[in-house]
C-alpha cells in the first residue's frame, strides 16, 4: 500500500442531521458510545496498511481536528514519512470560496495530492459507518488497469433517490450511472468509495466538475474512461440523517449486531480518554445496551447507547435512545426513543418522547423530524417535570427558564428566548 493516498472529505455540515451538526461537522459526531464517525474510515485505512492519509475539513473542524490529533490511536503519526495530514480551505488568487462539492474539494488540494507521489489516490467520505478492507479493491482496480474503480453495494430502494445509482455489465465495468434520481432503475449503490490512478484524477478533475457523482463520473463515462465497479457485501450505512443515525447506532446493539465491534481482527481506533468503569448501582437494570466507560447507572437501560460519563439516576428509564457524553438523566425520568446530545442535564420526573402518534412532524423541521425521533441539543436543561412528545427538538444551550410551558406538544420545539435560529456553542464537539 506503499503507493496509496487516502484522501477522507470531512467538511461535510451535515444539515439533515438536524442540531446533531449545529456544533460540530458531520464526520465528529459521535457514534456507538465511544467513536465518532470519521473513526471507521480512518481503521479501515489504518487496517489496510494504508498509512499516508490526507483529511480535508471545512465546516465546524474544531472538534473534528482536536479529535484526530496527530494521528497515534490509528498509527499515524509519523516522525517522518507522511502519517496524517489535517487540511482547511484556503484562500487563492483563483479560490475565494468555500469548497463547492467533494470534486471541487479534492481540486483544489490536487498540488498537495501530487506531492504525496501516490500512484492511486482513495477518496473516502469521512461520514460513513462501516468496515471495509480496502486492499481487495486496490487489486482489483489495478488488474482491471481502471482509471477509476467505485464501490458498490445494494442499498433499499427506498434509499436509492440519495445515492448515485450504478449499472453493470459482465467484467464489472459501469455502463449506467445516475445520480440521485427521483425515480430510481437499481438498487446498486455507489457507496462514495474510489479508487483513481492518479493520472486520471488529475486529467478528469476541473474547476467546474465540483462533485464526484453528478459531474465527475458522467463525464468519464462519455469520455470512454476505463471505470468500473467494485461489490461490497458487508455492512455500510450512510447516516446522513436522524432516523438512519438512530438506526444505524441501535444496530449496535442487536444480539446479534450487523456490524461487530468486538472483532478484534479488526478494531475501530479512536482518541479515547481515560475514565472509570461503568458502575451499575444497585438499582440498575441495563438490557439489549452499549454501556460507556465512566456511566454510573442506577435506573433502566433498555435498547440503548450510552457514550462515556452519561448518568442515569435512581428510578429513570432509557429506552430506545442515544445519550451521548456526560449527559445527566435526573430521578423518574423517561427518555423514550431521543437522541440527547453531550452536557444535557434532565431533570426529576422529566419525560423526553411523549405520545402514542409519531407522524406529526417538527413544526421547525418538517422533513427531517418525521419518525417518532425527539432531538435535545447540547448542553439543554430539560425542567423537572416537564413532558415532551414526540418528533420535538430542543435547540443547544436552552435554559430551563427558556421553557413557556411544561409540556412541549408532539412537533413542537424549544428555542432559546431572542434566539432567531439553532444557536451553536462548538467549545467542545
């Protein structure tokens, strides 16, 4: 893998993450009690030998940058030699501008990819939960003598209008490629995985060609480019949104889960700190859960993630919920199918997922709040006493006081007071 850049695009806002992403990008926000989503891509280079990686950021990267470091949890730094690279967008005489797509990032660092002297350059979404080895692919694009080589996978065709749709012939070369049509023809995936000889990178890449799926391929393609596809059979979700997020953590926790983080041939690397065990008081019930290090329980867990430090009191009940760091869950609460963000406080007999009807969407955010899911943003202080339906979000930093009434209907939402949109406080990520 001597000859093989990775390149990881991790500027992504991530907006149909909802206030998940108000505070950090896409790519750091947590994932299975521990990791953060970057994590996965980042092992499975690390697990493929691959050792020379470049990762572009752009949107919120403070968190992002903090929690990679210098590279060590997945053998990246480097003395000497190349390890780990953290790039930002910069300003040019011919750039003003954010990144305009995943092509247009990889564009205007293509200086920096040439220096690397990489053969075959692998650009790789930094957003993505799964475990791929990537040396298979690697063979297989240099047998085929490709320009190019995507992976593929089959995806629900309820998924399909999100992705760029794929056909192909019997060597395995695309002879059909549609980006996120309405109506899709297959079931067959891009999985945002490529494999380029550099040669070809650097003659199909153009400023104008700013993104991967909807310019960069269809032009290879009419230009008699030599591109093919790769099957993938394992697990591989792409949580670009709150239900796939919930989902996709929930997997994890299955008896037998989709996506095994106990393999200890191939482990998930992540910056991690130091803390205590998780205690269990003797009041405790934790079932079908991922229990953190540093989490003191004493009421129930049930069909649940808890990241690290999370404390759930005497009496409390988590149910079909991600709780993510340091969070409080005070007596006689119930959280009931929530993802509650990092440094939330719950407070006594509080209920955060109320309601038998789970179709009334977010009056906020209509068509990212649709399933049943109530959101709490960082560092919200959720009143004793107060009951909160369903489908509701609670925007970061809101303050007990910031609430005009105990009881937030289904759809509805709590803001802080004099606030016109999300407020964000990214101390932290």
């Amino acid at each position: 893998m001597g000859d093989v850049l990775a390149v990881i695009l991790a500027g992504g806002a991530g907006e149909r993450l909802s206030i998940l992403s108000a505070v950090r990008s896409k790519p750091a926000v947590p994932f299975g009690g521990k990791f953060r989503l970057i994590d996965f891509s980042l092992s499975n280079c690390a697990n493929s030998g691959i050792d020379r990686v470049m990762v572009l950021t752009q949107y919120n990267p403070r968190s992002l940058i903090s929690h990679i470091g210098t590279g060590r949890p997945w053998d990246l730094e480097r003395i000497r030699g190349f390890g780990i690279r953290v790039l930002q967008p910069f300003i040019s005489r011919d750039k003003s501008d954010w990144y305009l797509g995943t092509a247009d990032a990889v564009f205007y660092n293509l200086h920096d990819i040439d220096e690397a002297g990489a053969e075959l350059v692998l650009v790789l979404g930094g957003d993505h939960v799964y475990k791929m080895d990537y040396r298979p692919m690697i063979a297989a694009h240099r047998k085929s003598n490709a320009d190019l080589t995507v992976a593929v996978r089959t995806v629900p065709l309820a998924e399909a209008s999100r992705m760029g749709i794929c056909a192909l012939d019997e060597d395995l070369r695309i002879v059909e490629w549609e980006e996120k049509p309405a109506e899709p023809k297959s079931d067959l995936a891009s999985m945002g995985v490529y494999v380029f000889s550099r040669a070809a990178l650097d003659r199909w890449l153009t400023e104008s060609a700013h993104d991967f799926g909807k310019d960069v391929i269809p032009e290879m393609l009419a230009g008699g480019a030599r591109v093919f596809g790769h099957r993938f059979e394992g697990y591989w979700r792409d949580v670009g949104t709150i239900e796939a997020y919930w989902a996709a953590n929930l997997d994890l926790v299955a008896l037998v889960p989709p996506l095994d983080l106990f393999d200890t041939t191939w482990l998930i690397h992540t910056r991690s700190e130091e803390r205590a065990p998780a205690k269990m008081g003797p009041w405790a019930v934790a079932r079908h859960s991922l229990v953190s290090h540093g989490c003191i329980v004493n009421g129930m867990v049930a069909n649940s993630v808890l990241s690290p430090g999370v404390r759930v009191y005497e009496g409390a009940v988590v149910k079909d919920s991600i709780i993510l760091l340091d969070t409080e869950i005070g007596p006689g609460a119930i959280i009931d199918t929530a993802v509650v963000d990092k440094f939330v406080k719950v407070g006594a007999g509080a209920v955060v997922g109320e309601g038998e009807d789970r179709t009334i969407a977010n009056e906020d955010e209509p068509e990212l709040l649709t399933t049943g899911i109530t959101v709490v943003g960082e560092r919200a202080r959720i009143p004793s006493g107060a009951r909160i339906g369903r489908n509701c979000l609670v925007e970061p930093s809101v303050a007990e006081e910031d609430f005009t009434s105990l009881v937030v209907p289904s759809g509805g939402s709590v803001r802080r007071r004099g606030a016109p949109g999300t407020s964000t406080d990214a101390a932290d990520g």
